[in-house]
C-alpha cells in the first residue's frame, strides 16, 4: 500500500534542477475594450446627461448632494477602467478608431459582431436611459 521512501531512494529517480525553469513569455493583455473613444465618451456622455435632465427637471437645492454623488460615481465608473487601459504602455496597443472598429467589427462571447450591431448592444441602456428621464420629467411637468 504505501512504502517509507528515504532521500537517497528518491534522490536516485529524480531530475534536481538548480533552478526553475524560466517562464515562458506572456503575450500583452488587450486592455482596450475593443471600443472607440467616441463610443465610450457617447456612453458616458448618455448617462451624465440623464443627471442634467433629473438636475434641471427636478432642481431642488435638496438634491444638489446626491446628484454630485451620482456624477462622481459615473465618472468613477467609466474614468477606472480608462486609466486601466493605460496602465500597460509598453504593450503598444491603442483603442479601435472609428474606421478600424466600423471594419472590423468587435469579438464577443457568441462570436464577431459588426460595428453597428456592437454600437447597438453598447448605447441601447444609455440611449434607453436618458429617453426614459426626459419623459419622466415631461411627465412631472404636465401634471
């Protein structure tokens, strides 16, 4: 069942090695998100400006504290991962331009999506979202 090995048992069967062998390189992490700027900036832009639509519909001095905390936490939330994306400046690599993205389209989880199909999927939630807040605030103001 089991057996008492001593060291010069096991010494005689095994490889020493002086040291570990060396790692094999890495290829650079893609940090980019796959995204152009202007996409990123029109989601951001979107939800900012679903504040400024609450801030100005809703504009009481009582809000002025949890609409800054709002606009910080979306600036936190969108600015981490950019500086993210250039924590590794050695990698050489930059984010799609707008023609590079609108011919290549961008790789998900089911596979390759053209631009236009990825534009969607990436601004539908902000698009929605800031739609939303204006007829909430039309809605406040009529009755």
């Amino acid at each position: 069942m089991a057996e008492q090995l001593s060291r010069a048992a096991l010494a005689a069967h095994a490889t020493i090695h002086a040291a570990p062998p060396a790692a094999a390189a890495q290829p650079p992490v893609d940090r980019t998100f796959e995204i152009p700027v202007g996409l990123y900036g029109t989601t951001v832009a979107l939800y900012l400006g679903f504040v400024a639509t609450m801030a100005i519909g809703f504009g009481a001095p009582a809000l002025a504290i949890p609409m800054a905390v709002i606009v910080l936490t979306i600036v936190a939330g969108f600015g981490i991962p950019t500086i993210w994306t250039r924590l590794s400046p050695d990698s050489g690599q930059q984010p799609k331009t707008a023609g590079r993205f609108a011919h290549d389209g961008i790789a998900t989880a089911s596979g390759r999506s053209s631009a236009r199909d990825a534009s969607v999927q990436v601004l539908i939630l902000p698009v929605l979202i800031f739609f939303w807040g204006i007829a909430v605030v039309i809605i406040a103001a009529v009755v």
